[in-house]
C-alpha cells in the first residue's frame, strides 16, 4: 500500500507562494508549477514526483486550501 501523501496548510502556503512568486517573476505555468513541487518534494523527501506534481497541481488550481 502506498503511503499518503499529505498537504498541510503550511504546505500549500509555501508552494503556493513558489508558484506565484515565479509567475511574477516571469515563469510560465509550467515551470512555476515544476517549482512548486520542487518545494513541495524538499518538506517531504519520499513523497513520490509524479503524485507530488499532480497533488499540487490540484490544490493550486482548485484553490484547495487543507483545514489544521
């Protein structure tokens, strides 16, 4: 069974401030994204790339903000 993969608020405020922050800064969505879950990927080291992408590519777009 794979281990699950957890999105705090504080996760989300970090890569959500990543993500925008390479917006601003120029980055296409795509890079800002690949960023975000660079971010993501360094605050939790096993979490597997390709779930962390597609896990953060959902909260930033649905604006899903977990509850603490």
């Amino acid at each position: 069974m794979a281990p699950m993969m957890l999105l705090t608020k504080d996760d989300f405020d970090v890569v959500a401030r990543a993500y925008h922050c390479q917006i601003d800064f120029g980055s296409d969505e795509r890079t800002a994204l690949n960023l975000a879950t660079i971010v993501y990927q360094q605050r939790h080291p096993y979490a597997v790339a390709a779930n962390s992408r597609i896990m953060v590519e959902n909260a930033l777009s649905h604006g899903d903000v977990p509850q603490q």
